[in-house]
C-alpha cells in the first residue's frame, strides 16, 4: 500500500484503500467503471490523503 500512496498516509487511509478495493474488485456486485477495475487489477491506482477540508499539505 506504501508504494501506492501520494505523501503521508493518515491511520485511517489503510482500512479505506481496502474497503474501496474490495468495491472495486466485487464479483457479487461489479463497480460500473472499468478503467477504475482495470487500474485495481493492474496495482496502478495512487492515493492522496487528505485530513481536512482546510489541509494546505
């Protein structure tokens, strides 16, 4: 997960990227985009984090 992270990666941001690859990669339920599938798939998506609204970085 490190390697696919933009900057810090907050406590919380883990158990997040997990859940939202858990979505995506659903066979109960397909997520309808699938460049967002494929790039899952591939390990190519990245992450940034954000701890709020006002968070200059």
């Amino acid at each position: 997960m490190t390697e696919n992270a933009i900057g810090k990666i907050p406590e919380w941001g883990a158990e997040c990227v997990r859940e939202l690859q858990e979505t995506l990669l659903s066979d109960t339920s397909p997520f309808p985009c699938t460049f967002a599938v494929s790039g899952t798939k591939r390990d190519s998506l990245r992450f940034g984090f954000v701890e709020s609204l006002d968070d200059r970085g």
